[in-house]
C-alpha cells in the first residue's frame, strides 16, 4: 500500500499568497471592473534593466548559431557569472568569497527550501516570526515540527522579532542548530548592523550552529554603514550559508536567477561528532537534484555586473524604494507606526489593534488596494499589515489616496 508523506498534513491549509490570490479573485468576481492595485506581494513591475535584455538577446542568438550554440551547462553556474558574482558582490566588500563557492540556481525561495535537505531531521530549528513562510514550511514537510498548536508548530524555536527589539530577534534561551535570518527583512523591513549580526555569528561558532543568511534584498540598502553580506563579518565563513537573488535586484522573478555562497570553511557534524565540510554536500545535491540555469539567463545576469548593469539596477532599486518613501510617509500621515521602507521596499505597518485579515479585507473592500496579513507570516505578525513597494509610482500614489479616503 502506497502511503504518503503525513508531515504534509500538519501544514496549514494553504500558502499565504495563495489565500490572498483567492480573496483578491473572489472580490473581483462579485466586483467586475472595479480596479484594484497590488501592495502585496512582492513581485517587481519594471523591465529588466536594458543591459540584461541586450545581453539576453546575444545570447539567445548565439543559441541559434551552430558555432556558438550550447547545450548543458555546469550545474553550479557559468565561470563568466560566478566569477562575476565574487569580483562584485562580495570581495569589494571585503568579504572573501570564491567563485568555486557559489552556486547560480533558479531562486532563492528554492535554494532556502532545499538546503534543509543536507540536514538531519532532528536539528533543532531556530526561526523569527515573523517569518517568509518557506523557511517553516519546508522544514514541517521534512518532518522537523511537531503538531500546529496555538498558531504556532511544537518543536520550533521561534525567534520573536517584535517591536521591543525593534524586529531583529534576540539570541535564542535554548540550544539550537539551524538559524534562518533575513536582512533586509522580509516581511518587516528591519535591518541589522554589523555589531549585531557578529553577535549571531559568535552564538554559532560557540554552539556549533549553522547560519542560513537569506540576503535577497540587499540591493536596497542605502545605509553603507549596514552589512550586505553576513561574510563582512569575522568567522562568517565557518557557520554561515547566503542566499541572494536577481529577482528583486534587477527585476528576474520571470526568468528566475538567483545564487547560494557554501565557503568551503562551512561544516556540520555527523552522528559520531566528526566534522563534514558542507560544500561537497551541497554540490552533490544540487548537482543530482537540479540542471542548471540557462545559458541566456546567466550571460543576462552577468550584465548586472556591467558599468551600465549596475547604472542601471541603482536606478531601478532608486525607483522601489521612492515608492517605499512615499508609502511610508503617506501612512505615518494617517497615524500609523511602521517600520522598514528606507533600506528595504517592504513597510511593515502596526495596524492600531486592528486583526491583520480585517486590515486586508477592508483595504481591499473600500480602497481596492491588496497588502499582505502580518498574521501569514506568523504569530508575531498578527495586528500588522505589509505594504510593498513593488508597482507603478503613478499605482503608489493612486493606492495612498485610496487608503487615505477609505480610513477617513
């Protein structure tokens, strides 16, 4: 008899942004064209920036040139991106990442739900709430929780990320393993210093932990007194995988890039106690579970890294963020505490006692603006709203007016 997977069946009964996606039909459904304007997830609107799409366009014709066509590609990434990647990322930051060390995949929503896979189902895992939904989730289907009690699941050490600690976590009370942490966050916003993402790396040189750093939104920091990589930080290399993304950086969630940094320095331990460098490990599984991004996707890639790419990216994350400004502000006018919008595209928005899914449901009923529940994204989100700053600035203003009659 065929059996299923059960640790399926503790989650929740759908994903966040597919709830949202049903609301947002149902309404347009009994509202027929009645515009509404997307705050919520955070999907970018813009082109790709004009370098990438010449650059996607020569290499599309060197597809259908027999002298320069390709076919597999190395699994990890193209030589040309990842060396490309390292040069511009991260060591001219002083952070001292090699090629070799980075694998080029088709996200890093995937990345960061597929790296649980190197792990034994019983390391204790350590996650703030709130939280991007796919770090927990991915670890329920592995079977790492227990039962969903009380809004949360048994067997998680959940990192409260909280006004009180101005949204980063504090360090965990109980021993853990696995740390995820994001910066810029996503869901809130917040940012981390230096001084204290150091404190997160010595907990896990001293605990012998591993930090999951998602850094997808980097490119949004404006502060260059705030860590763009978790690898400008002394000893990173030994505890900590990255994760970053050309999704929201130059505009690729529909031709999907994005890359994980494994330093050959990072370990875990086996059973026995001896130590196993995880960059084999990770390399073994990417290469036996995935085939590669194509060969136009990552020459446009590299042209991020151009003088005009990187010209071009600056005044596209600019765009983002003016929106951000604009949200901000406009809120703050309306009495509403937020935080995030200034080295981050998301505002995260207290929603003055108000239940997140009643703040959804009236925005989108009397404004027809869509956000996002804080309460999708965990305990701690409850009572909050996440605005995105990812549309039309022409959308952004026409939205803020909206909102602005509909709270009067």
């Amino acid at each position: 008899m065929i059996t299923i997977n059960e640790n399926y069946l503790k989650l929740q009964a759908s994903y966040l942004f597919s709830d949202i996606a049903k609301r947002v039909a149902a309404f347009q459904q009994n509202n027929p064209g009645r515009d509404i304007i997307k705050l919520g997830i955070g999907d970018v609107t813009r082109p790709l920036p004009p370098a990438c799409v010449e650059a996607l366009h020569a290499a599309t014709d060197e597809m259908a040139n027999e002298a320069t066509f390709r076919g597999y590609g190395p699994e990890q990434g193209y030589a040309f991106l990842r060396e490309a990647i390292a040069e511009n990322d991260f060591r001219s930051r002083g952070a001292d990442i090699a090629a070799d060390e980075i694998f080029v995949s088709d996200g890093a929503k995937c990345d960061t739900g597929n790296i649980q896979e190197i792990f034994a189902t019983e390391v204790k895992i350590a996650i703030p709430d709130p939280v991007y939904p796919v770090y927990l989730d991915t670890n329920v289907m592995a079977g790492r929780t227990g039962a969903f009690a009380d809004g949360r699941y048994q067997g998680i050490c959940y990192l409260d990320s909280v006004k009180g600690n101005n949204f980063v976590p504090d360090l965990p009370t109980q021993p853990v393993d696995l740390i995820y942490l994001c910066f810029p966050n996503n869901p809130t916003g917040s940012t981390i210093t230096k001084e204290q993402l150091k404190t997160w790396v010595d907990y896990a040189r001293s605990n012998k932990a591993l930090i999951l750093f998602d850094a997808a939104y980097e490119a949004f920091i404006r502060d260059e007194s705030l860590p763009r990589s978790i690898y400008e930080v002394e000893g990173a290399r030994e505890v900590a995988i990255e994760f970053r993304s050309f999704s929201k950086t130059a505009g690729f969630t529909g031709t999907r890039c994005a890359y994980t940094v494994v330093p050959k320095e990072c370990a875990a331990f086996d059973s026995a106690g001896n130590k196993q460098l995880l960059h084999p490990l990770w390399n073994r599984r990417h290469c036996t579970k995935f085939n590669g991004v194509s060969y136009p996707i990552q020459k446009a890639a590299a042209a991020v890294y151009s003088d005009a790419g990187k010209r071009q990216v600056r005044e596209l994350t600019d765009y983002y963020l003016r929106n951000a400004v604009l949200i901000k502000k406009e809120m703050t006018a309306l009495g509403f505490v937020s935080v995030g919008g200034d080295n981050s595209p998301y505002i995260w928005i207290d929603g003055q006692g108000r239940d997140s899914w009643e703040f959804f449901d009236m925005l989108l009923n009397k404004a027809g603006v869509v956000c996002t529940p804080g309460a999708g994204f965990g305990k701690c989100g409850q009572g909050y709203i996440r605005l995105s700053a990812f549309n039309s600035h022409e959308n952004v203003i026409k939205a803020m007016e909206r909102i602005s009659q509909a709270l009067q």
